[in-house]
C-alpha cells in the first residue's frame, strides 16, 4: 500500500524515532542535537515497536538515532538526567522501557530530573490502547478506572506527559515534548506512553512531521523596570550578598558572574549546582551556603540586608530552613529564568537569563560597588574558613582514615577540568565545605534530590557529554550497593570513568543523623543480627565492594591508607579502562564543623534521655525559622 502524496507510511514508532533524529536546539548560532540517542531495556511492551524502529533505523540508515543498553532503567534515565546537567539543558537523551515493571523503575530517575529541572524523555511502553487482550501480562487492572496504567504513577513527577492511544496524537504530543525539554523555565522529566499495539500501528505521516527541527533556545532579557528596581535594592545595601545556583552554570553566566563581582566587589555564595561558577579562590568568593555550607558564607548571609540570588531555587538546604537569611530588614532580589522561583521571599522578580540578567543589572548599577567594609570582612572571614577547611582536608586520623582527608587528596590529584560525580550521604555536605572548584562543570553534585545510586549511572552520562575531560565518580558503599551494575554498561560502552568507592559499612550521614536525633543508628551499619538484641547491630558484614567491581569488569585498586588512596586515585585517571578505587574510612570520624541548621523534626516524646535533650535542642533552633514578607 503505498502513501498519499506528502505523506510517509511507517509505524508510529518509527515515525517517532525518525522525528526524534530530526529535532536539534540552537542557542547562540550553536546548533546540536536535541536527542543524540535513545538509552533502553526491551520487552514484549516496546520490542517490536521502538524496537524494531530503532533496529530498523540501525540497519537501513533511515535514521541516525543508536540505541544503548542499561541494565536498569531508573540508572537509564540519571545517565540522561546526568547528560542533559553537563549539557547545560540543550541535549538530552530519551530513554525506553517495557510495559509494568520497566516502566515503574522509571519513575525515581523522573522524580530527579524534574526536582532538578533538567530535560529528560521518557518513552514507556503502556497496556494495548485496544484493550483486546485485557487483563494483558503485567497489567494493572483498577476496579474504579479502565484507561488506568502502572504508567500514570509518571503523572506526579513529570513535567508533560501524555498517552498516545491512536497513531496521529504523535503529532501534536511529539512537538508538545520538545517544547517542554527545550524550555529553560519549565523542563523536567518529559513522558509520552506508548501502547505497545500503537506502537507497531501504521499511519501515513505528514512529511513536515519528519523534517528538520531547530528549537530556538533564547536568552530572556530582563524588563528594564524590574532591573532599576533590583538596582535601588543593591544600592540601598550595607551588606549585600549574591547566592550562585544552577541557573547560572545553565546559562554560561560564570564570565558575566565573575565581571559582576570584579564591577560591584559583591561576595558571592554558591550552592551545590552553582559551585565552581566563580573560582573558589576568586576574591570575592566565600564558599558555599546553607546547611551544609561554609561558616564564611553563612555569617554573610546572617548579616545580609539584601540576597541577589542567580538561578537558585533557595532549597531547605541553601537558607538552612528559613533560618539563615537572618537580618529584620533582608530584601530578596531573585534574577530567574523561572517565575516561580523568582518570586519566592517576596522578592524583586528579575525574571531573565542568568547571564543576560547580570549584565543588565551590571550596567544599570554603573560604578556601584558594596563598602569596602563589608569586602574586606568577607575576605577575613573566608581566609579563616579555608584555614579550617585546610586542618579538615589533612586531618590525621585512622587507620581507617577520615572521609575529609580522602577529598583533600582527592581535590589535590585532580585537575581543574576534571570532573567530580557525587548525590547522597555524607559527601555532598564534606564536598560543598571542602571541595575548591574552578571549572563550573567540575563539580557535579545532584542534591536537589539527593538520591542514592545516581552516582554511577550518571558518570556515564557526564562522560558521554564531556568526552574531552577525566570523569571521576565519587561514590560510598550505601550508594554503590542500589546501583552498581551500571559499571557493566560502562565496560560494554568502552568509556573510561575512575569509581571511588569510600566503604563505611553503611550509611555514615544518617547514621550521624539518627544519632543526633535521638534515633540511636537504628539500621544504618551494615551488619549480622545479633540474636541477643534483635537488632542489626552484630559483626560486620563480608562484603567485598571492590570484588564485586571486578566482577563487572572493571579494573580494581584497593587503597588503606591516604598515600595510597592518592596514588591510586593518580594511577586510574592515567588508565584507559573503566577502574574502581576501593577505600576504607571512618565512619564516626570528625566532618568539618558546622554553621547552620537544617530542620530534621524529632520526638516530642521519648523513653530515652538523649532524644529528649535532642527534642529540646530542636524547639530552640526551630524559633529561628522566618518567613520572609
């Protein structure tokens, strides 16, 4: 049967990946891929649909899209999330799984994404939109509603979703997806379900559908009004201070974010997405904020009479649960690509371009600068933080050593470019105290949604965006053990990534947690139960982290002390194969102090006399908390 005149006959799911290959995002005469490729694990719900397609792209040339295997799909869809980050949002890749439990381990990996507001594509296969074989293998059947899927779990945590029942909804559902993943304001985690009879459905499409695309990603400009608000706002400040976040390493604001500190002499704080887009030793650079952030840049940020927060969302973590911003008269400037979050603390919405906003208030502001005593006390304050930070990173303790002296030697063997990988546990909070940045892609910590086994799988994203830097993936035993079979599809992929395994038989951060909360680390060693207690707190368990990487392929080091942490740490960034370094530490050793509170509500009521000093500790902190109006 062949096609009317304008029109192409394929099934849907090869007019899919045939439109996916066509779509490309331009920004600053840059043109690139939109979806470079398509990460998937296949079963009877999209094998012989975007199976088949992709096959049959592979095969015949009809469509440059190559297909990559994971070994589970929620590690699938960090690897995007992950690539889109180091991408800075202009690509990302789509990911597939069959219909039911592929499709549900989905739905963590969206749920970062969209936390994160990165762009990722999600293509699950769904139930037959025919019904015909209902109750199908895997299927869900609910009582209260026919058209109901395992698939709309997806709902909540995406930024666009759709189902696509009947072959010509591609249409206008394809080009609504690309909207929202190339949309800087509002992306996320973008889903399209695919019935798996649908799938294989042919359909005669238009010709335009199939076509090149360009997606014009432009820089929004700030209204004029709201930058002479914004700067009567500075002006009118004793003691300004300016929070660094994602937003601005999205942009590429780091030369314009460095040219407004040079202008203004305005310190500047970073937040875990923002580290590393004003070099850690600039003058103006005190460190990171919030929770877990440097005592430098909390006292800034008690003493702030006016915040100028670049691309930041204020998380708990980065206003240390509305207890931080502590000055009675603190104004808000927020300069966002998202007016959401730019009218978060009742502030001057400078809704822009993180880039294109700063050099806009930059001018507008003229020769401005804050006094040279509110500069100088910054850099007094920072200089005794980096000396702190200095004992932490060189700290002399163990055997086994302490966590903070691995990422000083960690930090020290790398190179500038090099980039670091972590999520979840302690080493984010040891990592934004002590981590010193000058590249804003050398850091690359997910902690917007803090998930455990991000790590691994989305070194290999980081590796597949930045093929000309070393990727190194920081990871700790809790992590490693959710999600380390993505060493595997490291190996098969042929990319090199150095894995640091720091192995504190458990979850070191909670663990501390638990105990500061009255909570006694209840589960968080990895240990027999002891018949005595009945709890899992007996001998340690024989596991072997770094035998367990080796038997995924990858070459292995083992390190016991820092010297030799350093020098094998050197020795995998100089292999070219996939190689796991495997370190022991302490897991109750000292972290760098603390300088700033973050809101872990405890029992009003307890047996145990330490969980009720915590309870009172926590009623005292809790008073500090503000709404900012």
């Amino acid at each position: 049967m062949s096609a009317p005149a304008g029109t192409v006959r394929l099934t849907t799911a090869q007019a899919l990946v045939r439109f996916l290959a066509a779509q490309y995002t331009e920004r600053d005469g840059t043109e690139q891929r939109l979806v470079p490729a398509v990460w998937g694990i296949f079963g009877h719900g999209n094998a012989a649909g975007l199976g088949q397609a992709l096959w049959q792209a592979a095969t015949t040339g009809d469509a440059d899209l190559p297909y990559h295997l994971a070994r589970n799909e929620q590690a699938m869809v960090h690897t995007a999330a992950a690539f889109a980050k180091a991408r800075d949002r202009l690509q990302t890749f789509a990911c597939t799984a069959s219909t039911g439990p592929g499709s549900t381990n989905m739905v963590t990996g969206a749920a970062l994404a969209t936390t994160n507001r990165l762009p990722v594509l999600l293509l699950p296969g769904d139930m037959f939109a025919s019904r015909a074989p209902d109750p199908a293998l895997q299927q869900l059947e609910d009582p209260r509603a026919g058209d109901a899927t395992v698939n709309d779990t997806l709902r909540p945590v995406s930024r666009f979703f759709d189902r696509v029942t009947r072959p010509e909804q591609l249409v206008p559902a394809a080009l609504a997806a690309m909207r929202v993943l190339t949309d800087p304001a509002d992306t996320g985690a973008v889903t399209l379900c695919l019935p798996q009879d649908v799938q294989a459905e042919a359909y005669d499409w238009p010709a335009a559908f199939l076509r090149r695309r360009v997606w014009h990603v432009d820089r929004a400009h700030p209204d004029p009004a709201a930058v002479a608000r914004a700067a009567d706002v500075l002006r009118a400040s004793r003691r300004p201070l300016l929070v660094a976040g994602g937003g601005a390493v999205y942009a590429g604001a780091a030369a314009e974010l460095r040219a407004f500190a040079d202008a203004t002499g305005v310190p500047v704080a970073d937040t875990h997405a923002g580290k590393g887009v004003l070099p850690w030793d600039h003058p103006c650079a005190v460190g990171g904020i919030g929770a877990t952030g440097a005592a430098s840049a909390n006292a800034l940020a008690r003493e702030a009479d006016a915040v100028l927060g670049v691309g930041t969302r204020y998380s708990d973590f980065t206003t240390a649960s509305r207890t931080l911003f502590a000055h009675p008269g603190v104004a808000f400037v927020n300069l966002n690509t998202a007016r959401f979050d730019a009218a978060k603390h009742a502030g001057v919405q400078l809704v822009a371009d993180a880039r294109a906003g700063l050099a806009a208030l930059r001018a507008e502001l003229g020769g401005w600068r804050a006094d040279p005593a509110h500069t100088r006390r910054a850099r007094e304050l920072t200089a005794a933080w980096l000396r702190d930070a200095d004992a932490c990173r060189a700290a002399d303790h163990g055997p086994p050593p302490a966590q903070t002296a691995l990422l000083g030697a960690l930090n020290d063997v790398l190179d500038d470019r090099d980039v670091i990988v972590n999520a979840a546990g302690s080493m984010p909070g040891d990592l934004q105290k002590l981590w010193r940045a000058r590249d804003p892609k050398a850091y690359h910590v997910e902690y917007a949604y803090s998930c455990m086994g991000y790590e691994v799988a989305a070194g290999i994203g980081v590796r597949m965006a930045a093929p000309d830097r070393e990727v190194v993936v920081l990871v700790g035993d809790g992590s490693y053990l959710m999600m380390a079979q993505e060493i595997a599809t490291m190996v098969a992929e042929r990319l090199k990534v150095v894995v640091v395994v720091v192995d504190n038989g458990g979850f070191a951060s909670i663990g501390s947690l638990s105990a500061s909360v009255g909570a006694g680390r209840l589960g968080t060693e990895y240990r027999y139960r002891d018949p005595a207690t009945g709890l899992l707190d007996g001998d340690p368990l024989p596991v072997d982290l770094a035998a367990n990487a080796a038997s995924l392929g990858a070459r292995v080091l083992r390190a016991r002390t820092v010297a030799e942490f350093r020098d094998a740490v050197a020795a995998a960034r100089a292999a070219d194969t996939t190689t796991v370094v495997h370190v022991t530490a302490d897991p109750r050793a000292p972290g760098p102090p603390s300088s700033a509170w973050w809101d872990v509500p405890v029992a009003e009521t307890a047996a145990d006399p330490a969980t009720r000093a915590a309870a009172a500790a926590y009623t005292t902190a809790r008073r500090g908390r503000r709404h900012h109006l």
